[in-house]
C-alpha cells in the first residue's frame, strides 16, 4: 500500500517545483523528501519528475497523477475530521498566517490562547506583511486587512478597523500639517510607504468631496515592515498610514498627531481566507471562531 506521506509529499513537491521547499514546509530534511518520493515512484513504478542539478519538474505521469493525489488527501482529511466532530475534540495542526502588526499584538496571544482551549491542535503562525499565497504556501488560514483579490477562497469578516494618517509633532513642525489630500498632494509630503512586490499600499484612497479617491503619494522611505514605518513616523520622518489600533497609544500620549482631518482613509476589514474544505474542518473551524470572539472583543 502507498504509504500516505509519500503522497503528501509529492502534493507539495509538485505544487512548489522544489524538493529543499517542500521539505521545509513538511518539516522534514530533504533526505526524507528525496526517500519519500523514491518509494513513491517505486510503489507505482512511474517517474514522477524529471530531476536536473536546477530543477525538479513533473513527468506526464506525474501531472495525471497530482490531480487524484489531491483527492485523496481531501478524503483522509474529511475522514480524520468526521471522527473529531463526533469527539468535539479537535487535534492535528494548523498553518496561519498574519500582518505584522495585528500578529504581533493580538493573534500571538490568543493563538496560545486558544492551545489552552485546544490542547490537542498545534498552531504555525507566519507573521508577514507580504501577500500570502494560500496554496502555494501550504495555509489553512489566512489574517488580512483590506480587500483581498478574488482567489477563489472563502472570506470571513471578523472586524472594521478605521485607519488614520497620523505624524510626529516634530514632522508637522518641519512640513506643517496637511489638511486634505490635495494639500498632501500638492506640497509633496513625506509619506511613509508599506512596499514589497505586487502591494499597492503606495496608492493611499482618501475622501474627497467626490468620494473615496486613489492618490499617488510618494516619499523617501519604504518598508515591508509595518511597524518599521510606525517607527520611522515617531522619529519625525512623514507620515503614515494606519489601522487606529496600532498608533492609539501614540496618538493618546501626544507622540503622534492626526494629520488630513478633512481626508481621512476608509476603514480597512480584517477578515479570514481559508480554501472552501477547511470549513469543514473541526480544528479549523474552531480555531477561527475562537480567533473572530477575541478579535472583536479586542478590537471594539
């Protein structure tokens, strides 16, 4: 009988195109990897991949067979979670991911929180403020803020959160502070910029008396760290752009000064991604109704 690792395995050689990848997502070495996709191709008595000292690609066998593999593991995986239902005792695990800023502040937490609830299931959380690829990364759930692109996935909303521009008392002493997007605009602000391949964070929206409208507002800094841009305003270098929880504090002890009054961005709606079989899924269903309570709870 094929041994169910060795189909995993190919699942995720076959989606990544590398055998080092794979094996890391897997968590095993690559020796492992290699021996597994041997005993595969063995079992079956097919190649798989066509192996170079570059590349690792799938034979015409192997792109047959990909598509029934995943049907397979989609079986097991809807079988293992009937038996859970019936427990009401979730367990396996689960691969997150999550912005930076709200990762770090409140998810982190609850996540451990939510092992003490659920002893059984063991959490991998990804913090980063790059966009995710759901499959190609090998996610179950996903945290994000703003509207995602159409992928296919599933969305959950969990809550609204305003966004405000915000600077340093010492930056609106330099540069004087902006009252609208057309004074933003038009006396060439420094705005801090959340940058990394395929973000648009570098186009602020704002109200206009059109309506919500796109600008292209440019500066000297660019981080992919949201955080780093909280720092680099504190220091008085331009302005940012923010979800209000993540600069209250700034904001309440003066260290931060709401800047564009007469523009302010749209709230921004932190929901879940996950792909449609994980609603099924008890440990992964349980885990973002626990995450959704706590998350509303602690953001208002």
């Amino acid at each position: 009988m094929t041994n169910i690792n060795n189909i995993r395995m190919f699942t995720r050689v076959f989606e990544l195109e590398n055998m080092s990848a794979a094996a890391r997502d897997l968590q095993v070495s690559a020796a492992v990897a290699s021996s597994r996709i041997g005993e595969l191709e063995k079992s079956l008595g097919i190649r798989l991949f066509t192996r170079t000292t570059r590349s690792i690609q799938p034979t015409e066998q192997g792109r047959i067979f990909y598509p029934k593999a995943l049907k397979v593991l989609e079986a097991l995986d809807e079988a293992e979670a009937a038996v859970h239902e019936i427990t009401l005792n979730p367990r396996g695990s689960i691969f997150v991911s999550a912005p930076l800023g709200i990762g770090r502040r409140y998810i982190a937490p609850f996540v451990a929180l939510f092992r003490e609830k659920y002893p059984e299931v063991h959490t991998r959380l990804r913090l980063s403020d790059r966009a995710l690829d759901l499959t190609g990364e090998g996610l179950d759930v996903a945290f994000v803020i703003g509207n995602p692109p159409d992928s296919g996935l599933m969305m959950k909303p969990v809550a609204t959160l305003p966004r405000v521009l915000c600077a340093a008392p010492e930056y609106i002493a330099r540069r004087g502070a902006p009252v609208d997007a057309a004074d933003l605009i038009n006396k060439k602000h420094d705005c801090l910029l959340l940058r990394f391949p395929g973000s648009t964070e570098f186009r602020w929206s704002l109200y206009t008396s059109d309506g919500f409208q796109r600008f292209d507002v440019t500066g000297p800094f660019a981080c992919d760290d949201g955080d780093v841009l909280t720092n680099w305003a504190l220091d008085g270098r331009g302005i940012v752009n923010k979800p209000r929880f993540e600069v209250q504090e700034h904001l309440d002890n003066g260290a931060l000064v709401q800047v564009c009054p007469q523009s302010p961005p749209p709230n921004a709606q932190l929901a879940l991604l996950y792909p449609h079989k994980k609603n099924q899924d008890p440990k992964s269903r349980f885990f973002m109704d626990f995450m959704s309570e706590k998350l509303r709870a602690a953001l208002g």
